[in-house]
C-alpha cells in the first residue's frame, strides 16, 4: 500500500536487528564488517552493496537520506554535516575551473561568500540576477553557465523564487537548478515538483527543529546524487551517524511541528498588521508581501518566519531585543522556541548600509522564528518589547 510522504516520514525505518528493536538505535560505528575476503573484494568493486564506513554510508544517514527523499518526492539523496557543507559539496561536485553559475544576491550569507569570495580561487564565474526582474535571468546565461542556485524564502528577506518558471529556464538552457528549500521545508513546499535537479537543505532549522545539532541534506536526480556521494565519499563532508539519527526521529514530527509554527506565525502577523512603531511586516501569505501570488502558488502555507521595520531603525532594534523577556537572542531559527534577531546590528553589521538595502536588509529589520510556545505568550512578549523599542 503507498504510504503519503509524512506517514513515510513517520514509518520508513532501518530493518530491525536480532534484538527486535522498535525505536532505531544508533549505529555510532566507524566501519562496518565483512564476512569474507569474496565479500570485502565485491564490496569495494561495487558488485555488491553493503556498508564500508561511515564517510560514504552509515544506517543513520540512509535512513534520514530515505524520509527526506520521500518528503521531498526525490530518487536519492546524500546527508551532510552541516548546511554549508551540503551547499559546498554541491558546488564542488559540479562546478569546475571556467564554469559559471546563475544566482542572485539574496541567499544565505555563507552561500554569498563562498560564490563572491572563494569561487576565484578555482577560477568559477557567476553573475547575480534580480530577482525582481525575471525577464533579466535568461540573459545571463552563458554557454559555460553549468548551474542556477537559488533560495526561496530567502533569509532574512523573506524574498520568493518563482519555481515554475526558474525550473522551466533550466530544463531550457540544460543547467542544474538547484534550491536551498531550508524556510519552507518539503511540508510546504516542493521544488523537485517544479523540476529541480538537486533540493538541499540545512537539516540545523526546521529539520531538527529543536536547536540540537548542525545538519545538512541534498536529495533530487539519482545520477547526480551518484555524483556528489563520490565526491564526498573522498572528501568527507559526511553526516555523523549521532546526528543523522536524531534528524530522522525529528522528521517524524516535522509536519505537526510546521502546521504550529505556520499556526503562530499567522496569528503573530495579524497580532502586529498596521501597528504604530512597525513601517511594515514582511510574511509571504501576507497580502502586502510583493511576491504573494507566487507564494500562494508554490507554498501550502507562508511559514514560521516574519520580518518586521521599526520605524525608529537601529537604535529601535537594539531596544526591542534588550526588552524581550521571553524570546530568545541568537543565531538560530527553526526552533521549538520563538528566536528574535536583528541583522543590522548583527549577522550583517559588516556590510554598509548601501549593502545591507541592496540584500533587503533595513536598519530596523527584525527577524522572528515563531516558535510553537502558547501563541498568546509570544504575542504578549513582543508586543511588549515593541512598546519598549
Ligand atoms: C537558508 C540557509 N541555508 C544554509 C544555511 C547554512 O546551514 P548550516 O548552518 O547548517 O551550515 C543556513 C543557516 O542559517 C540557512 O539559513
């Protein structure tokens, strides 16, 4: 009987050993054995498929690499130790010496600084396109343009890539397109579906959820997944057993997680609509959100996260974190409890204020990870803060 993705998520499962074990345990082994020196041989030859070590494959992961697939409607999948390594090893898989790759400036700030900074070093071109200008992207694809990269919703932004259309460009132009779907999560969104080749993700957020360990998937087309496994096998990005079996047992309850989180993140944005310190909310189910249509399009629902503008800018967004008495301050998201951030003064202080515009980043920006607290105590706690911002 076909299950649907979330029962999978729920129920696919590492076969049972001898012990009759209902939870899977963990396989914190670095190899694996052999019954024979045949067996070892056609092992390592590729006749046969068995586990060697746990760099190229563990149970843990396989199992995680499985749920994920089925959430995402995927053949195959390579799980990863953090976000940023899955992003890496995807670049690094594909992208050679004189390729070129398609993106825009609005994606995490680590994927901005590996394709600005590092892609020199191997002699890797890419260009930024607009995203409010989808007729532009087409342009700037070369002959050499080997693969597009884009996230939706972007972080902090909140910005959204129209999937449809991007995955029709690829299939065009015979390029890679390849998704960080870490914001919406398979539960909300699937870019496969719109004909993504490879999906990542940082498994730290939502996929754990909890705020436990670093994590990272990339699941999409079987060959290419062939081509990142070889590639990582030797190169060791690898997830570690402990943590691919603590993914796996949070995707269980990834759904009803999500569902609470969209839940609160609705309610806290009609909580803040029109009110008198903010110059505006950002959410992507909000109809003031410049990409709504799209969004109503390609997500079930808008998501755990919401930006807001203080009026009073900077200063506003130091006040507001300070009075919080509830919410957390750090440099997470995807959490069970409610997180609070102010890039401005923070993740992107760095750049100038030039940049930070240019990125969607205002002085007074806050970014909420609703968390799936009682509604009416993270309600109560930013409303307070704003009074004190
Ligand atoms: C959209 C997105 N992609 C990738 C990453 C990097 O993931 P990690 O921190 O697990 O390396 C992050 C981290 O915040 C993120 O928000």
């Amino acid at each position: 009987m076909k299950q649907s993705p979330n029962t999978q998520a729920v129920r696919i499962q590492t076969p049972r050993t001898d012990q009759k074990e209902h939870s899977t345990p963990l396989f914190l082994t670095s190899s694996f054995c052999f019954d024979s020196a045949e067996e070892m041989r056609a092992t390592f030859a590729g006749e046969l498929e068995n586990n060697i070590y746990s760099r190229f494959e563990n149970p843990n992961a396989q199992e995680f690499i499985d749920k994920m697939c089925a959430l995402e409607g995927t053949e195959s999948g390579f799980a990863t130790a953090s976000g940023m390594s899955a992003i890496f090893s995807c670049f690094m898989t594909f992208l050679n010496a004189g390729d070129h790759l398609v993106s825009c400036s609005s994606v995490f700030g680590s994927t901005h600084t590996i394709i600005t900074k590092f892609f020199k070093r191997w002699n890797i071109d890419y260009s930024y396109a607009d995203l409010n200008d989808p007729d532009s992207w087409e342009s700037l694809i070369k002959p050499n343009t080997k693969m597009i990269y884009v996230e939706t919703p972007t972080n902090p932004g909140l910005d959204i890539v129209d999937l449809e259309w991007l995955g029709r460009l690829a299939k065009k132009h015979n390029v890679i397109l390849v998704v960080d779907n870490c914001f919406a999560t398979p539960i909300l969104q699937r870019p496969a579906d719109y004909g993504a080749d490879l999906v990542l993700h940082s498994a730290t957020k939502w996929l754990d959820g909890q705020g436990r360990v670093l994590g990272g998937i990339i699941v999409g087309r079987k060959d290419l997944i062939h081509e990142i496994y070889l590639f990582s096998r030797n190169t060791g990005p690898s997830i570690s057993p402990f943590n691919a079996w603590l993914l796996s047992k949070s995707l269980e309850t990834l759904d009803v997680r999500i569902q609470r989180h969209c839940d609160n993140a609705e309610a806290l944005v009609k909580a803040l609509d029109g009110h008198p310190k903010l110059n505006s909310i950002k959410y992507p189910f909000h109809p003031s959100h410049p990409m709504y249509e799209i969004a109503k399009k390609q997500m079930k629902r808008g998501g755990g996260l919401v930006t807001f503008d203080l009026k009073g800018g900077l200063e506003s967004g130091k006040n507001f974190l300070d009075a919080l008495e509830m919410l957390t301050l750090t440099s997470n998201l995807g959490d069970t409890r409610s997180i609070a951030s102010h890039p401005a003064s923070t993740t992107h202080a760095k750049l100038t204020p030039e940049e930070q515009l240019a990125v969607g980043i205002t002085p007074g920006l806050i970014r909420i990870s609703v968390g799936i607290e009682s509604i009416e105590d993270i309600k109560a706690d930013i409303l307070q803060a704003l009074e004190k911002s």
